[in-house]
C-alpha cells in the first residue's frame, strides 16, 4: 500500500521525439519534487529508430540529472516511424547539442515493464506517450498482468476529431492497431487521453521565452529554443493549429491527468479500435447513442481546461533543475 504523501511510482513507456521529450521533462521536474517516482522509462520505436527512442530517453535523464534504469526496444529490425516529423535524431537534428549519451546497463524495455508491474503492484501509473507494442506484448505473455498496474494514461486515439495521420485516426494507433486492440481488450484500468482534448493544449514561443529565464545553462536555453522552433514549424506545415504558431504538446497530458485530475472530465466507454479497414486501419470508436452500455473498457477524457493546464505545465516548467 502507498503511504500517504509518498511518491506516486510511475513507468514512462515512450518513443521519444520533440513531443515526447516536453512530456518527460515536465515528469522528471515532478520526480525531483518527489510528488512521482520515475522507476523505469521504456522506449520503443515508431516516433524514429529504436536507438535513437533510447539514446533521447538517456539524454533526457542526463539533461535533467534523473537517473532511473531505461528500457530499450529489443528488436533491430527496420520499421515504419515519423522521422520525417522529427528528424532522424527524433529531436529535430539538435542532439548534438545534448550531452553525450554514455554507456548505461542494458534492460530490455518489455523485460522492465513487467518486472516493474510487478514489484509495484496495484500502484504503478503507465504513461504510455507513443504506440502501446510494449504493453501488449507483455500482456500477450503474460495474460492478465495490465491488470496489476494501478492505471494505464495513454496518449492517443480520435473520436470526434480528424486524425492526424489519416483521415479518422491518431498517430499511437494507427501504427499498431492490433497493439491497442490488445490493451483495451485486457481488462486494465485504462485512461484515454485522444486528440479531441490534446489538439487543444498548445505550447508556442510566448509560453517558452518566461521559461528561458530559469534555464541557467546557455546549451539548454539554445536545445529548447530551437527543438521548439523546429515543433512548431512542422505542426504549421502540416496545417494543424489553424495559423497559431504553436505545437500541440499531446504526450504531455498524461502527466497533466495523473497530476492535475481537477483539469479534466471523461466518461466510460468502450472502445473498439479498427485493425483491418483499407481506408480506416487504427479508428479508436465509440457509441455514444443512448443505449445501455453494459460493457465499458476505459475512461475516456472528453474535456479539459486548456488554459488552466498551460498554466499549470508552465509554472512547473520554471522550476527547471538542469545537471550542469
């Protein structure tokens, strides 16, 4: 049992590119305020390349001087991934501003995640920041074991939105469906942030230039700025934010949900996610008719306090504790 003002345990499973990596510096600043404990962060491919995922998640820890074991994505072989959106570093080209990445020991990101269940049962929180392959492939293992952790808080799916990768479907699932097929099909306790409420949390240069000031490492204030720059200028090519200059920090609401609830309002569903549509491969559906709904698999967040939740990931942000 978690005693009382003890520190939430949290594993961050991850693909971390430009999104990805706002959302785990906002959760390493809360990890050394010690409100969560980060026992693990598990990378994976999809964002860019499984090494560079697990090179960012090191440098990430590093930058922050957060250390914690990092799982890396076990398989070599060459997948589909969003390089393309954020270069092949998944940072925008900017690595090399970054420290270098030094030798860690070696823990097989699935390996990780289930042992971590495990030892923290019944209190562990999964951020999930990209596609779910690593949740379900433990869960394909080891049957029942998503059920152990306390709750799952991905980032993903569209229900009332368009997708972003699609016409109907979000980025984390369309690029394993069959993965989110899995998890809303194991029994977890399951929260479910899409792009119906992420799509309206934007980060712009105006909320970072305040930032900036509580950064006292040059190399930082320059990675920040110009990975934000870079974010933006992708989001404004692919016509996402209707001619505001900003990003949308998607990933970044798991940390606000597990963080700042009050935030948010939701409501159970069942979700269904599509595997095999020619023109609809990763639709996250729901019925919303009003009907019985004796079968419900998670929450699914439906609004939130964008301005409120700015707010909030902008005031945690300026108390930066950068390693020198």
């Amino acid at each position: 049992m978690t005693k009382k003002n003890a520190p939430i345990p949290v594993v961050i499973d991850c693909d971390p590119g430009a999104d990805d990596f706002f959302a785990l510096i906002w959760a390493m600043i809360m990890h050394k305020k010690w409100l969560i404990d980060i026992v693990a962060i598990t990378t994976a491919w999809w964002n860019v390349a499984a090494q560079a995922t697990y090179e960012n998640a090191i440098r990430a820890c590093m930058m922050m001087g957060v250390q914690t074991k990092i799982g890396k994505w076990k398989d070599a072989k060459w997948a589909e991934n969003a390089s393309h959106i954020h270069g092949n570093d998944g940072v925008g080209w900017l690595s090399a501003i970054l420290p270098p990445v030094t030798k860690q020991k070696n823990y097989d990101s699935e390996q990780l995640l289930l042992d971590s269940i495990k030892k923290h049962k019944g209190t562990l929180e999964i951020l999930v920041l990209g596609p779910v392959s690593n949740l379900a492939r433990i869960e394909k293992k080891t049957t029942g074991i998503l059920k152990q952790a306390k709750r799952i808080i991905s980032m993903g799916g569209a229900f009332f939105v368009p997708g972003n990768v699609s016409p109907v479907a979000e980025f984390n699932v369309r690029y394993d469906p069959k993965s989110a097929k899995a998890m809303y099909n194991s029994g977890a306790n399951i929260v479910t942030a899409p792009l119906d409420i992420t799509t309206q949390t934007i980060f712009t240069m105006q909320d970072l230039q305040p930032l900036l000031k509580h950064v006292n490492n040059p190399k930082y204030q320059d990675f920040l700025t110009k990975l934000t720059e870079f974010t933006i200028g992708t989001n404004m090519m692919f016509r996402e934010t209707h001619y505001r200059r900003g990003f949308f920090v998607h990933d970044s609401n798991t940390v606000g949900f597990l963080l700042y609830p009050h935030l948010y309002k939701w409501s159970f569903h069942e979700v269904q996610v599509e595997t095999t549509g020619e023109y609809t491969s990763g639709q996250t559906v729901i019925d919303t008719r009003n009907h019985p709904k004796t079968q419900t698999n998670a929450f699914i967040i439906t609004d939130i306090d964008a301005k409120w939740f700015m707010e909030a990931m902008t005031e945690d942000f300026k108390e930066f504790d950068f390693a020198e």
